[in-house]
C-alpha cells in the first residue's frame, strides 16, 4: 500500500507541474527534492519487500552476511509467529 501511494505522489506532483497553461518554465527545486524523496522511497520499499519475501540475493548475501560462504544463509521473513499469552510474558520479563 504505502509503495502505491509513493510512487502515485511523485506522478501526481510531476503531472501538477505539466498542466500548465502558460510557457513552460523550469520546475522549482522544492517540487524536484519532493518527486526525488518519493520515488527513492518507492525504490527502497520495493527492495524491502522483495528481500522479506524472496531472501537476499545470493551475490549481496556473499558479500555482506557474515560466513554465508560457509554455509546456506536463510535471509528470507520466516513468517509470522502467533502473539499469545506467552509472548506477552516475554515482553514485560524484559
């Protein structure tokens, strides 16, 4: 949801700016940083969410996850774990 919301803002602010109807003239710096900051984040969510459903890639995992050349690293999200009574214990034990 939010990666769709990212990407549509920086679509909507560069869309305001071509409706023009007067000459067109260079688009302000406030409006670029706006666009920049949200496509960036629509870049870095995707990558998020591909590494929490996929894993890391094997290449990236070789080079950045300590002994993955030893042994098979799992990188990929586990899933999700039941929150129970159990694990609100462990919490306020903390």
């Amino acid at each position: 949801m939010h990666v769709a919301v990212f990407i549509a803002t920086a679509v909507i602010l560069s869309l305001l700016n071509t409706r023009r109807a007067e000459p067109a003239k260079k688009l302000h710096w406030a409006p670029k940083v706006l666009i920049g900051f949200f496509l960036l984040l629509f870049i870095i969510d995707g990558a998020l969410i591909y590494i929490a459903s996929h894993g890391l890639p094997g290449f990236v995992a070789k080079r950045f996850m300590p002994d993955a050349d030893k042994g098979g690293a799992h990188t990929a999200f586990p899933g999700v774990m039941p929150h129970g009574e159990d694990a609100a214990k462990a919490v306020t034990r903390i």
